[in-house]
C-alpha cells in the first residue's frame, strides 16, 4: 500500500527543487509563477487557470488566484532565461549519439475570436482548416529510454508583426539547437523539412542530418539529374530491416543505400537510403552520414523511425494536460504557457529515465494502476510518461494543501535565491 503523504511529500520537493534549477537568477514572482504553473498543472492535469487556481488551495477567494496567474503569464519577459536554465539540465541526458526530433505541430482554436494573432492553420488530427497558432518543437530522445524531452518550442502566428515565414522560425529552432547543445548527435526531420534551405543549412554547419524526402525532389545519379523516386525504383533492397510499429504490428522492410547529391551541390555527397515495405511507394531518406558498414542503411532508417516519439510528445502534451483548452487570450500569455507545459513534459520524461533506478518513480508509476504492466525487456521501449503522469496526478489529488507552504519567504535583496531544504 502507498504512502500518499510520504509520496505528495516527494513530489512537491522534486517540482520545487527542479524550478529552483529552472528559475536561477530570475526575481521571486517569476519563480513563484512558475512554481504554481508546474504544480497546478500536475495537480489539476489542465491548462484553465480557474482549476490550476483550486489545485493551489490557497487561502484566498479563486478570482484573486486566477487573476494573479493571468498577469503572471501575460507580463512574463524572462521565456529565453527559463528555457536556456532548462536546457543546461536536459544537457546531462544529450550525447554524441542523441537524436533530435524536429517537427511542426499546431494548436487549434476552432471557436474562439478574441485571441490576439488568431489565424487559420491545418489541424493535423483532422486534415481540417481551423483557427490556431502553429508550433514547432525539437525534442531530444533521451539515450536509455528514447523519452523524447522537449528542448526547443516556439508558438507563433503568421499573423503577428514582424513574423518572416515559417522556414525562418524553423531555421531559428536549429540554431538555438546548435548554440546550446553543440553539432553533435542527429537531426531527424520529416517531409516539411524537405527545401534547398535547410540542406543547405545542415551541409554549412556540417551537422548530422536525416530527412525523409518528398516525391517530387531531383537529385544527381551517375552524372544525371533524375526523380528521386525514379531513382529509388531502381532498386529491390538489398538489407532486411525487422520494423515493430507502435501498435505491435511487425513489418518486414527492406533497405539499400545510394550515392546521391543535390543538383544545385553536385560536390557535396549524401546517401539515398530507402526502405521498402512500408507502402507502395518506398520511403525515402537522404542523409549525409557517411559509413563503410554496410549497416548504415538500416541504422539510417531506425534512426528516422524513431522520430514517432515526437508525435507521442505532442498528443502527451495536448491529451493529458489538455494543452489546447487553454482560456488565456494575449499571445505572450499563449506562449509562456506553452513554454511551461513543455518543460513540465520534460520534467517528467527526465523521471521517466530514472525509472529503473528510482524507488520514488517506481512507485507513482505503481500509483497509476496501469492495467497492462510492460515487461522487463520491453520496459525501456515503453512510452511511460502518461503512468508517470496519472501517478502524480494521483498522489497530489490526496494532498489537502497545495505547494505554498514549500516556499519560504526569501527576505530582501535575496529574491533570487531560494530558502528550500528537506
């Protein structure tokens, strides 16, 4: 039987000490936001400030709380700090070897009007023109899990002042990815990413890339320009690639490798890889990972096929927080918030590759009552985030109080420092 006490205890101190990290230098109302955000939020398991406000259990009327929240988010300046002091914790999960997941997503507003820099984007759950903003995400996958933390998000509208175009706020992420977590790794991307500029981006930085390519893109072949897809029909296969999707299914692949390069860089060498199998039309990767193993082809594709995850991150964050049922209406109050359910993502992906290390995580994951418990060979492989989720959305439903009591007052002039201990 679970301590709740015990366990409420655990994860107010693990939320408090994690925004300490998060909010270094920034002043006690910033920390202090951010705190309650992280908290109501888990607590609450949504975005309404209204319920994020009784998840607080503060002793004032809810309307002071709310508004408080709403001047908070909507007068926050410091994003860029919160997101760098982030960064520098997801740094302990990234490697040489990590895989970025970068993708565009959206967030749909179908019947709202007073949202400032509202326009109309295509909902990717239905294929429908609906009002939103669009977003982009590049999420690390961490090296023993493959959680996806999230390392890079942007709300924007093509709406707002001063907005270029959607390959600019992409080719902004990628440089924020390269300024904070170096050129090392790779960067999976998929058909979107599929324009001279970003090639040519990755082929100046020299950084490891894989993008699936789309059907209509030329590339050089033997000295001749020809279709892609032409090219690739050239070939059966030449590897075997055992592919297990995410509903269980087992797909047998085939893969091959082909020297290619772009028309307008002739000199500069990428491989073709292309896995059969998954449709009639083969799946296409170009690359500029260069190896004399033979493998490289099937690492190419297992590598891609990992960026699913992203996709998972996305519907984690939209599902279980309720991302989209946000009621805040200025777009740097849409952004702040983004920003924080993102971190709080990570938050609980970082938790979710201790798992096999931590009593504490193996114990909400047991609060959660999964019915289908994953084995022991396959539990690194399992997305775990929603038991993480639903554990401490258990535990911090029992609590009586709310997480004010962990903050101490921090006399003057030390705002930026927090008075916290065990």
């Amino acid at each position: 039987m679970s301590n709740y006490s015990r366990l409420g205890y655990c994860v107010k101190r693990e939320i408090v000490n994690f925004s300490q990290k998060i909010c270094k230098g920034m002043k006690k109302p910033e920390f202090k936001l951010i705190v309650n955000m992280l908290y109501g939020i888990s607590e609450s398991g949504s975005c309404h400030l209204s319920k994020i406000s009784r998840a607080l259990k503060e002793d004032i009327k809810i309307k002071k709380t709310i508004e408080r929240l709403s001047r908070g988010l909507n007068d926050f300046s410091e994003a860029n700090e919160l997101l760098d002091n982030y960064a520098d914790i997801v740094k302990e999960y990234v490697d040489d070897k990590t895989i970025f997941t970068i993708d565009n997503s959206d967030i749909t507003k179908p019947y709202s009007n007073a949202l400032e820099g509202l326009e109309f984007v295509r909902d990717g759950s239905t294929g429908e023109i609906e009002k939103g903003y669009w977003t982009l995400e590049i999420a690390a996958l961490t090296g023993k899990c493959k959680a996806p933390v999230s390392v890079y998000d942007r709300v924007y509208s093509v709406a707002e002042d001063g907005f270029v175009s959607a390959t600019e706020e992409n080719l902004n992420g990628l440089r924020y990815l390269s300024e904070r977590f170096g050129k090392d790794g790779v960067r999976a991307l998929d058909r979107g990413f599929d324009g001279l500029k970003y090639y040519e981006y990755f082929l100046k930085e020299k950084e490891n890339f894989i993008i699936r390519a789309t059907k209509n893109r030329d590339v050089r072949y033997k000295g001749e320009t020809l279709n892609i897809l032409e090219v690739a029909n050239q070939f059966k296969g030449k590897f075997k690639l055992m592919f297990q999707s995410k509903k269980g299914k087992t797909i047998d692949c085939k893969t091959t490798i082909i020297p290619v390069s772009l028309p307008k860089h002739p000199k500069k060498e990428l491989n073709l890889v292309v896995v059969y199998g998954f449709g009639e039309d083969p799946m296409m990767l170009l690359t500029n990972l260069r190896s004399d193993d033979k493998r490289l082809a099937n690492t190419v594709a297992k590598v891609y096929l990992m960026r699913w995850r992203i996709e998972e991150h996305f519907r984690f964050k939209k599902q279980q927080y309720h991302l989209e049922d946000f009621r805040v209406r200025s777009l740097n109050s849409i952004r702040t918030l983004h920003r924080i359910v993102a971190i709080l993502s990570g938050f609980v992906s970082i938790l979710s590759e201790k798992r096999d290390e931590s009593v504490f995580v193996m114990e909400l994951i047991e609060v959660s009552k999964r019915i289908y418990k994953p084995k022991k060979d396959k539990a690194i492989t399992k997305f775990m985030n929603y038991a993480i989720a639903d554990g401490i959305f258990a535990v911090l439903k029992k609590s009586f109080a709310g997480i004010s009591h962990f903050i101490r007052p921090i006399p003057a002039p030390h705002f930026a420092q927090l008075c916290f201990s065990d």
